[in-house]
C-alpha cells in the first residue's frame, strides 16, 4: 500500500486501498470476458470491493475493481483473458479508490474539497 493510498477515515468518509479497474464492454451480460475474469478472481479468493454494470447503447458495461497487490498477482493471466477482439473490449485502470461516504457525519465542502486534492495529485 502507498504512502498516498492508504487507509484513511476523515468525518464522514473513507479512502479505500489502491485499487485497479477493469472495465468489460461485451454485447451480452453476462458475456465470456466477464465469467472468465470472476472465475479467475473467485478461484483465486480474490475480494472485489466494487462492482458495477450498466447498458452502454446494444453492449453492456462491466466495472470492477481488485486491490492492485492482487492484480499485480494475476496480470499475466487477466491479460491474457483480456485479448482484444472484435466483440468486446477491455480497459484496465491503474491507481484509483473509492470513496465511502457516510452521510449522518460529513462535512460537504470538506468532502469537495478532498476530491478536488485527490484529483489535482492524479489519485
């Protein structure tokens, strides 16, 4: 974990670990990149602390995330998931986090004003 990264709670909101994404755009959910990618990350016992999937015009788009240690493990083997085709794509995203936010204890400007850092640090 990095200096930059690691964990931090400030009134109302956590910072995850880094993390990388993984971004599927199949014709078809759930499309074989997709059950490939899951499987691997299941067998391999692998958390996924954000997932998400919407329709992007006649695709569908998958969105998730592993801890970049975890993916530094697999990388061969999701590249190798990830080969390009006609079908389908994918983009991997290095050095991103979430952001929990807990609204019963923040302070919105303060919560702005901490994006507004992370983005101008590239984070």
């Amino acid at each position: 974990m990095t200096d930059t990264m690691r964990r931090i709670r400030i009134g109302g909101m956590k910072l995850s670990d880094e993390l990388v994404q993984l971004t599927i755009l199949e014709p078809a959910a759930p499309g074989e990149k997709l059950i490939e990618l899951l499987d691997l990350l299941f067998h391999g016992q692998i958390n996924v602390p954000h997932l998400h999937q919407g329709r992007m015009g006649t695709h569908m788009q998958t969105s998730f995330c592993i801890g970049a240690e975890e993916y530094e493990g697999l990388q061969a083997d999701i590249e190798r998931i990830c080969s390009v085709s006609e079908e389908s794509s994918v983009q991997v995203r290095r050095s991103v986090g979430t952001i929990a936010l807990f609204p019963h204890s923040f302070d919105l400007p303060f919560v702005l004003d901490i994006i507004r850092v992370l983005a101008e640090s590239d984070i």
